[in-house]
C-alpha cells in the first residue's frame, strides 16, 4: 500500500501539488492534531486554479481510481494514505470516519471517491454507510456513484437502502457500480413496494424504479 | 376554529412564519426533536439543542400567542452512530422529565437497521418508565415493511397503542396504524409524503377518529400552514366542522394530555402575548413596537 501512496504523491507533485506536498510533513505525522486538519481543509484553496483539474490516473491505479477525480481529491487521498502511516491500525477506520464527518462538503466529497484506494478498504465501510444519510446530494453521489466501494463492500441493508435513496434524492441510478450484481430479491422487493407507494399516492413511479428491477438496460 | 400543528420544527422557521401561523389559527404546536439537516458528532449538540426547545424556542412561540410543547427523544437517523447514541440514551431520562415534554419522540426506524432497532426499543422503555407517550417516525423509504416492523416493535414493547402516534402515514400505511389501535399522524407536504387532496380522500374513507394531520415543516422546502390548509380543503370537500376539529384540534390535544403535562383547558384561552418579555436578555423583536395584549 505503500506503492499507492507513492504513486499517488507521483502524480500530485507531477500536477501542481508539490508546495502542498512539501509544506505536509510534520502535519501528517500526527493526524489527530488541528494541522492536519487544517492541511486537508485549505487543499482546494492552496491548489488553486489547478484543484479541480482531472489528472489521468496512474495505470497501476485504473481499476480503481475514477476519471472524474479532481487534482483536489487526489491531494486529499494523498494526505490520508500519509496519515493512516503514523496511526496504528486499530485507529485507521475511526481516523477516516472523523475526516469524513469534520469536512465541508468538498471534502466530504474526496474522502469519499477515494475510499476505495485506502488500506484495507472494508475497514471504512461505516464512513461510507454513514455518508448515505446526508442531505447533501453531491456528497450521497460521491459515495452511490461513480464508486466501486459500495458494491464491493456494503452489507446488503445498508446497499439496498443507498440505492433506494437514489431514487428517492434523484441521484442517477444508472451511476451506481455493480448493482447487476447486487440485485437480490430484497432490493427488488423494496424497488416493487415503492413502485405501488407511488401508484396509491396518484404520482408517477421515477424511471429509475425500473432500472433497479431490472426492466430497461 | 383554533388548529394544533402535532409536529413542526420551528427551530428552523423565522418569526415570520410564526406570525402566518398565529394569523391562520395555529394556538398550539408540538415540536419533536429530530436531526438538523446533518449528523450531529457530539453529545454536547444534542444537549444544547434540547435545551434549546425547551427555552428559546418556547419563549418564540410564545411571543406570538402560540403555546409550545416538544418531545425528547433520539431521532433514528443519529441512532446509527453508537458514539452520541449511547450519549444521549443517557440524558434522555433527565429531558424527560422537563416541563412541556409531552412524549418521547420522534423515534423509530429510518434505515431499518440494527442500531436503530435497539435505540428504538430503549426510548420506549424510557417513555414506560415516564408514563409518557411516543412518537413515531416512520422510515421514508421501503415505508410499508418499516411500518410493519414498527407496528410490531410497539407491540413487543407491551406500550399501550393508545399511548403510540404513528407519524407520516400514507395510503399503504394508515390501515394497519388504526387496525392496531395506534394514533395516526400524516405530514402534508409540498410535494412528497402527503399533500391536501390526498388526505380528505383518506379522511372520507376512514373518518376522523386517531387521525392526525401535522406540517413536518423543518429546514427543507415544506410549509408551516400545512394544518390550516388541510382543514379548508376538509371543509371544501364537504367534511363536517366536527370531523375537522377533531384531526386538527382536539386529536392532537387527546393524545398528548395522556402526559399529564398538558392542560386542555389552558389550551381553550388565548395566550396573552406580551412582547416586551425578554428571555435571557433577549427578545425576538428587532426595533418593533412590542404586542401587549393585556397592558
């Protein structure tokens, strides 16, 4: 996991985040401390103009990096991968949740998108389980869509229960990975409740209905 | 006709819309504590906040004639994280016990999980233990199988139904709610959970007895007039006068005297307003001539 942090400083530095990366040590060195903090909270101010930037990812990294990470996302994944070096690892999932639950939205957003790149990334499953219950719908689609970390690690309720709030916050259903796979009889159970919900109400069913139960492609 | 709002956030409302209220009829809410819009990490918020609905909030309702009572409880969504969860468990017997708590609430399901299963269980073992009634919050989504399971937690509990308000009811709900001998309550929104035309269709169907009407309004888009609308479209649609007092007046009165902590009969007068009160130092007016109704 090392390699991941080095490939990661590789392509911040190489895209216009060496100051930042200079100016981390000491901070990273002790994550629970206010410097920190305040390090992965200015990094889209400190970045500037090139924060929101989409650098290709590394080739090693494709699978599970997304295209649509910003320079700002990357900077900040950088800065946990650092982190999680100097706690020990009973820490680590409490260290990301407090992260996660201490951002703006923009930050909330890279912890997010970047989970799946973390050490051991199912030891952060109740930061992205907890990231469903906001109201902010940038934030519930950084961790619904464009994401393999819920697919690949959510217990089912907490799955089932994401993708109906898709629906239900108009996040595109379509944007959520392996949910083929993830298509139990329980998730097409709550699809169908929902659809006749909606029909005893008098109001249309969202598309997106169909796409959970399988019905368009 | 004087209206009962059973269940309105005005923490998140202005004076202004304490103002429309009043000037519809509203002489009564009910505010339950819920969540803020986003998960709350520390215990210490929660603490504040109650405070907050029982001082600040009450004395604001109060500056525009409307009486104001509340409900204490751990709100399902926070029931997730174990850290305030347990946290609050704690205080909770202390906020109960506070002047104007008319109920444990708003507690229930919302994800349907473990977690809130067991806060869920605990909060109505609080409300036996306080001889209040509870409030319940049922999830929005998968709504039918959460009320199911709610219906079924309240009966494992051995809670009295009469003591119980099943709250956000829909068309697929509201049988099983009054079959079990619940209260049923229905948040009459702008455009999701219910809207006016849809609750007088349930209203003809089933009558007025344990039914409840409320805003829900909070910090999202809703509207705090919610209960004086219901009741003009009631009326329009040719429900009696009685039937309308009853959901929207009387009902909500009935269910939460059961805490002993709300008189009825100081509901009838009016509450005399007089806004050159102060409530730690402050008052709600910024430079107007106060109200006083009885100088």
């Amino acid at each position: 996991m090392a390699e991941t942090a080095r490939l990661t400083e590789e392509l911040v530095r190489a895209n216009g985040a060496a100051s930042l990366v200079e100016r981390a040590g000491a901070a990273v060195m002790a994550p629970a401390g206010i410097p920190f903090r305040a390090l992965f909270a200015g990094v889209t101010r400190r970045l500037g103009a090139a924060a929101g930037c989409t650098p290709l990812p590394p080739p090693e990294l494709v699978s599970s990096a997304r295209p649509h990470w910003t320079l700002a996302d990357w900077t900040r994944l950088w800065l946990v991968l650092r982190a999680l070096e100097h706690v020990p690892a009973v820490d680590a999932p409490a260290l990301v949740l407090r992260t996660f639950e201490g951002g703006e939205l923009g930050e909330q957003e890279s912890v997010l998108r970047t989970l799946t790149l973390l050490p051991e990334p199912p030891r952060f499953t109740e930061t992205g389980v907890a990231a469903c219950r906001t109201n902010a719908k940038r934030v519930f689609e950084a961790i619904a869509c464009d994401n393999p970390f819920p697919a690949a690690h959510f217990p089912d309720l907490a799955f089932n229960q994401m993708v109906m709030k898709a629906v239900f916050v108009e996040a595109p259903v379509a944007r959520i990975e392996g949910l083929a796979a993830r298509r139990t009889p329980e998730l097409l159970r709550m699809a169908r409740d929902y659809a006749s919900e909606r029909r005893a109400a008098s109001r249309p069913v969202p598309s997106d209905v169909a796409l959970i139960l399988g019905e368009l492609s | 006709m004087k209206l009962f709002d059973p269940h309105i956030h005005m923490t998140s409302r202005t004076t202004d819309d304490y103002q429309a209220m009043a000037d519809a009829g509203i002489a009564a809410i009910v505010e339950p504590a819920f969540w803020v819009g986003q998960p709350r990490t520390h215990v210490g918020t929660f603490e504040d906040y109650f405070l907050s609905l029982l001082g600040w909030e009450r004395f604001r309702a109060n500056q525009f004639g409307i009486h104001h009572f509340c409900t204490m409880g751990l709100n399902p969504k926070e029931a997730n994280n174990a850290r305030v969860a347990d946290g609050v468990l704690e205080l909770l017997p202390l906020y109960l016990e506070k002047e104007g708590v008319v109920a444990v609430g708003e507690i229930g399901y919302d994800d349907v999980t473990p977690a809130e299963e067991r806060v869920f269980a605990r909060q109505i073992e609080l409300a036996k233990d306080a001889n209040l009634p509870i409030l319940i919050h049922t999830p929005h989504r998968d709504k039918k199988r959460g009320t199911e399971r709610t219906l079924a937690v309240v009966r494992e509990a051995g809670i009295a139904p009469g003591m119980t308000l099943v709250d956000h009811n829909n068309e697929e709900t509201l049988k099983s709610v009054l079959d079990s001998g619940c209260w049923a309550g229905h948040s009459i929104y702008p455009k999701t959970k219910m809207d006016e035309p849809r609750m007088v269709a349930l209203v003809k169907q089933y009558g007025s007895e344990r039914i409840l009407v409320n805003s829900a309004a909070d910090w999202g888009v809703s509207d705090p007039l919610k209960v004086p609308k219901t009741a003009a479209a009631l009326r329009e649609a040719g429900v009696a006068e009685a039937a309308i007092e009853t959901i929207c007046w009387k009902n909500p009165i009935a269910f939460f005297a059961q805490s002993g902590r709300l008189d009825a009969a100081a509901l009838e007068r009016p509450l005399g307003v007089d806004q050159t009160a102060l409530w730690e130092g402050n008052s709600v007016l910024r430079g107007q001539a106060p109200r006083r109704d009885n100088a």
